[in-house]
C-alpha cells in the first residue's frame, strides 16, 4: 500500500512533490486552488509544464491525488447554489485532468433544509453532469464521493449513500469512492480488531461494492465510534488506534491503494516549539505495514 499525506502546493503545484519527497511520502494528496475560495487563477502553460516535468523526476511519489474546495454542495436545494458549486466542481476536475492526476476526491454535500433522498439525487445528477462534460478534458481522472461522518445534513456517512449515488450514475468507469478512516469510524462502522475490520469491509462490499473503493484517507479519529463528529487524530492516538491501520496496511487487496495523511502537520512540545508530524506519522505507518 502507498502511503504519504497532504502536501502544500504553495508557491505552484509542481513544488508540492519535493516537498512529498523530502519526508518520504510514496503517493500525495493535494489542492490545485485555494480550498476557501470559489474561483481560482487558471492554470499557466509554464505551472502545467513545470508540474508534468516533476512527475517524470519524481516518479516515486504516485499517484497524485486532488482534494476539491470545500465549498462544494452538490446537495443543496438552493438551486443557484448548487450551480456555483457544479460549475467549482467542473472546474476542479478539468484542473486535474489538465495535470493528469487520476484521482480527485470531494465531500458529497449536505441536505440543509432539504430531504436527504432529494439532496443524494442532486449529487447524483451533479456527478453524472461532471462525468459527461469532462469526458475529453478530464478522461483519465476518476471522480471520488469521499465517506463522511454524518454530522449536521452531510451526506455519504451511510454505505447506501455512495451506492445510490453509483447506482444513479450507471456505475461509471470514471466514478469511486475515497475511504476516509476517521469519517466512517465516526459514522459508526468499526475498524478497531480484525475482526471489526472484516465486518465493515464486508458490508461496504456487499452494499457499494469493494472495486469501487479508488484510495483511503488515513485519519485516527478524536472521538469514539458513532459519534459522527469529524476530528482528525495521529496514528494510533486516538480512538481507531494502530491495530486498525494494521488491518487496511496488511491487506493485499489495497497493495497498489493510495493512503493519505490529513492528520494535524504540527504539535507543540515542552520547549515550546512546533514539531512536524507527518514524517512522525509516516513511520507510524510503515512500522505497521507487512506487506511492501
């Protein structure tokens, strides 16, 4: 399994791969444009270039993974809304196709005053729009409904959701789903003991179907099972623990998966200054892994 982490892409996206390979990332996820802001400076013919070229030099961290703004709400019944965040979608994935990264993950939306079955057709109708009007800038880039953890109106904590979603969309070639750790422990599927593992794994088969899984975040989770609150812990402090990375890291079947850190970069210690955590959580990772 691939392993690496959030990478800041200041400065040009193309930068963003030394700074993966400086703290031994194999694989990175990253923003193309600023996630808190609508529009964004389209891309340079030099940034293309100067991106495709650090693919060729650093062809050890791969695949590339783009998180999409989150603004986004394909869900929402506000119809100029959901406009303005089709269209930041669109966007997002016509980046990502003209850097040829192949996975772009984004949060299925929320409901708001709406009904949760009317809010999971709005996304669908959104992804089956985005799949279509990118078929030729954005053919080898597959659109992934990330796992929520269910708090307030969001939608994709439930299993059913992502199928219904893929289901309304044809199952298409070009349309997954990301694993967040964190988001479906707090959603209330447990990964603590190989045992739970194999259950919920079990169930997101039988439900939405394993060949649709495209790559994992790799979050602990601050709080216990099902308490759908979204908050990110290192590896092994919080409530998933380390035996539940163990199960997805010692898994041949995620052997050639891309997992990505989106755990907190930095933490204070007694002398007061500020430690980078992802090489600490990296280790963490590989003193876990079996399988290489």
């Amino acid at each position: 399994m691939r392993i690496g982490a959030h990478i800041s892409a200041a400065g040009g996206v193309f930068k963003a791969f030394e700074r993966a390979a400086d703290i031994g990332c194999e694989t990175m996820l990253l923003f193309t444009k600023s996630n808190r802001q609508w529009k964004a400076k389209p891309l340079a013919a030099e940034d293309v270039t100067k991106f495709k070229a650090a693919q060729q030099k650093f062809t050890s961290v791969q695949p590339v993974a783009v998180h999409a703004s989150y603004l986004i709400n394909i869900a929402s019944p506000d119809p100029v809304l959901w406009e303005k965040s089709y269209q930041a979608l669109k966007v997002e994935v016509e980046r990502a196709g003209l850097l040829d990264i192949p996975l772009i993950t984004f949060h299925p939306g929320s409901h708001m005053e709406g009904t949760p079955q009317d809010g999971l057709a709005r996304i669908a109708q959104g992804v089956e729009r985005v799949l279509v009007e990118t078929a030729e800038s954005a053919p080898n880039t597959i659109v992934c409904l990330e796992t929520m953890a269910g708090q307030g109106t969001n939608l994709g904590a439930k299993f059913e959701h992502l199928a219904y979603i893929l289901g309304e969309v044809g199952h298409h070639p070009r349309a997954g789903v990301c694993f967040d750790t964190c988001h479906v422990f707090a959603a209330g599927y447990d990964l603590r003991t190989p045992e739970a593992y194999t259950t919920t794994m079990a169930e997101f088969d039988a439900v939405v179907g394993l060949e649709h899984l495209k790559v994992f975040h790799f979050n602990d989770s601050k709080f216990k099972l099902g308490q759908n609150k979204d908050r990110h812990a290192h590896i092994g402090e919080g409530f998933i623990g380390k035996q539940g990375f163990a199960n997805f890291l010692n898994d041949p079947r995620w052997q050639k998966h891309a997992a990505h850190l989106e755990t907190p970069k930095k933490e204070k210690v007694e002398d007061g200054n500020e430690i980078e955590m992802d090489p600490i959580n990296l280790a963490t990772l590989r003193e876990l892994r079996t399988i290489n």
